[in-house]
C-alpha cells in the first residue's frame, strides 16, 4: 500500500512522527493524507524525517541548490545544503545541470535528513546536450528513466510538468505574454512538443508515471511550467488552461492512491495573491500549494528574497502549504551560500508571518515569548528565539551599549526600562 492508502486504512505509523512535529492530532494528518489535502513525501529509500504539508499545518520552506555548467562545485553544495537546514529549511531541492547530476544527487541524500526533491527532466535535457545533441532531442526513454534514476536514488519528491501539453501551449501561443515562459522544465517540454510534434510523454502515459510513483512512494509535484514570470503576465489564460489540466491530474494521483502537490507562480502583484490561491484551492480540491515566492515586483533584482518573501507572507495567509525560498541572486546567478542563508530566512520570516495571522498556537507563542523576552531586556533569550540568532547577536555587538542591558540606540533613555522602573 501506498502512504495515502495506508491513510485511508487508518494505518499510522509516519503519521505520528509527521503529527509530533506539527504539534497536532495524528487523525487530523490521516484525514487529510487519505484525502489529498496534506502529503508527506517519504521514499523509504531515503527515508527522510517525516513531514506533513499541507491544509491547516505550519507553512513550510524548501531551498533550491544545485550546480550549473559554469560553477560545478560539490563541497560548495554540500555547505548550501548544510546552512539551508541550519537555518530552519524544511525541504531541500537539488536543480543541478553541470557536472556530474546523479553523484551530486546521491551525496546530498546520503547527508540531507529532510524531504528531498529534483526535476529529472532536467537530467534528461542535459544528457542530451551532453551527447552532442539538442535539449529537444531527449526521447520518451530518456525522460521515463531520468525520473526512475531519481526514485531508485531516493528522492522523496519530483517535479513533473505534466500540464504542459499541445492544449496548453496552443494557449500560449495566443496569449500576449511579455515573457513566454521563465520554467526550465516547462521549457524543455515546451520545445520538444513543438520541434517533435508530440504530445508531452508525462501527459500521454500519465498512467505509468503513478505506476512508478507507487512502486517508490514519490510524491508528485505538479510543475507550473506556465508560471508567470513578470507581474504583467499573472493568472493570464496560459496559466489558467495548465491549472485545469493539473486540476484533473491531481484527481488521478487521488485515485491511485498517490500523494501530489501543486506548484505556483512566479511573478505576481500584492493584490492578485489571494485570488490565485483561492482558484487554484478551488480547481485541485485544497491540494497542498507549493509556489515559487511570488515576487510582488519585477524591479528588484538583487532583493528578490524580499519581493519574494512578501508575496510568500500574503500567499500563507491565503492559503499556500509550502514556499519555494527566493535568494537575492535570483534572476542575475548561481546563488552561493551566504545568499541561500539569506533566502531561507527571509522566507522563514514569510512563513512564521503567514502561521501568525493564521492563528497558529505554536506561531502565535513564539511571538509571545519573543516580546516577554523584550520587556524583561533579556537578551540571550532573544537570541535563542530569533530565526536568525547569529545575525541578531552580530548587530548587538556591532555597536556595544554602554549600559549592559539596554541598546545602543537609547541607552539610558530606554522606554521599556523606564516605565517598568515608573510602574514597579
């Protein structure tokens, strides 16, 4: 049986793990397991930390690492990956295309505790172009066994642009985008629908991939190969005409008992957010919502962990499960580490952001012990609660008050000191 079977037989297991982490009734994970509303990706041949995803849970982070044909750097992997779960990453995505993929993918699993996820048709492309061929040259073989390669590896979860069929690039084909598409997958099967003149492999045999997402317990990551990648291009028909293809893709996982997610844009203004989540809830039937951001701007590159972390907070309080972090190196290179540090952090902050105004028991405790914290100037236990003590203790430091158990921005002038001494 599969997770989701299991679910529905009310064999728990896993679900008592998932369930102590969040903090919440292990029924409450099975219910929405059984149903599709939660997932909790697990290859046994990883065999990660259990974590539940999904309707009425914390929000969780995900950092993308990954190696390029210009910087194929393993140790320097090994270190993104390290930081990213040192800073509070609950998920860690391997996007490698230079080097040699499969060895960096199975040195990070052997060393990553958490889910783990890839986009194998990224391998597939990348064989390719390493035979002397074009990307839109891989075969149907190609492709089937890259994501097998990746399972049999143990990879808890994959991206699969299975919306991305002739229907929904002949919608694209009429739409007035500024930019076509920014997914790299959605590009690959893209190109190869239009050079072959075929139907996407993954949509045609949609069948045998939840044959192999049973046999290894992948939990399948409906890509968003149309996400939009300029706030001008949001929610447009292309996006829309792929949604409803996923919404139908995600009914089938159901059937066959087979965990999936959906994944999101992409560029987005402040005030679209909530509506995309709200029909993209609709069209899957609560499905866990895994999106990139959003980026609420086009016009920040070099802060684009920022732009990503506001539209993160407002898509948590919407309704999204799981954000993909965004670095301040996004749409300009290769992240490194420190920018991955940077990207898990902002993203935290959107996500602490998004339980809060959910009214999340744990979150809205953090915050309470946070400002107890404060009142009673006890800095040693601010640190501890800050999602990035390091960087709150470098600041402390920078500029030493006088007075030690003030800052250095009032000094003896401290509101808190002094009306507590006022009231005592």
């Amino acid at each position: 049986m599969t997770l989701m079977e299991s679910a529905r037989k009310g064999v728990f297991d896993l679900l008592e793990k998932a369930a102590l982490t969040e903090g919440t009734d292990p029924e409450f994970i099975r219910k929405g397991l059984a149903s599709g509303r939660i997932v909790i990706p697990h290859n046994p041949i990883h065999s990660p930390d259990p974590l539940a995803i999904g309707k009425g849970l914390r929000v969780k982070v995900n950092a993308n690492i990954g190696t390029s044909k210009d910087h194929m750097d393993i140790p320097e992997e090994m270190d993104k990956a390290r930081v990213a779960l040192e800073y509070g990453a609950d998920a860690i995505m391997d996007l490698s295309i230079g080097g040699d993929t499969r060895e960096i993918r199975r040195t990070l699993l052997k060393e990553v505790p958490v889910i783990f996820g890839s986009v194998p048709v990224y391998e597939a492309g990348i064989a390719s172009l390493n035979r002397g061929e074009r990307i839109v040259d891989m075969t149907e073989d190609d492709i089937w066994n890259s994501i097998e390669d990746h399972a049999k590896d143990g990879v808890d979860f994959v991206v699969v642009h299975a919306g991305v069929n002739r229907q929904s690039v002949g919608r694209l084909k009429l739409q007035d985008r500024i930019i076509n598409m920014v997914s790299r997958g959605g590009s690959f099967h893209t190109a190869w629908i239009e050079h072959n003149d075929q139907e996407n492999p993954l949509y045609e045999n949609f069948d045998y991939l939840l044959e192999l997402a049973r046999k290894y317990e992948l939990t399948l990551s409906l890509g968003d190969g149309f996400r939009s990648g300029s706030t001008h291009d949001a929610n447009d028909r292309a996006m829309m005409q792929e949604l409803i293809t996923i919404g139908e893709l995600v009914q089938r996982c159901r059937d066959a008992g087979v965990q999936s997610m959906v994944e999101g844009p992409g560029h987005v203004p402040l005030n679209q957010i909530a509506s995309n989540v709200q029909v993209m809830k609709s069209v899957t039937k609560e499905a866990p919502y895994y999106v990139l951001g959003p980026l609420v701007t086009d016009i920040a590159p070099g802060y684009d962990h920022i732009t990503g972390a506001i539209g993160g907070a407002i898509a948590g309080h919407a309704g999204v499960d799981f954000l993909c972090y965004v670095t301040p190196s996004e749409h300009l290179c290769l992240p490194n580490v420190d920018d991955v540090r940077r990207g898990v952090v902002t993203s935290r902050i959107a996500a602490h952001a998004a339980d809060l105004a959910n009214g999340l028991p744990s979150a809205i405790q953090k915050d309470y012990d946070m400002s107890k914290a404060r009142n009673e100037l006890d800095w040693e236990k601010m640190f501890s609660i800050a999602l990035d003590p390091v960087e709150a203790r470098r600041y402390r430091q920078s500029r030493k008050p006088t007075e030690s158990d003030v800052c250095s921005m009032c000094g003896e002038a401290c509101a808190i000191r002094l009306v507590n001494k006022s009231l005592e």
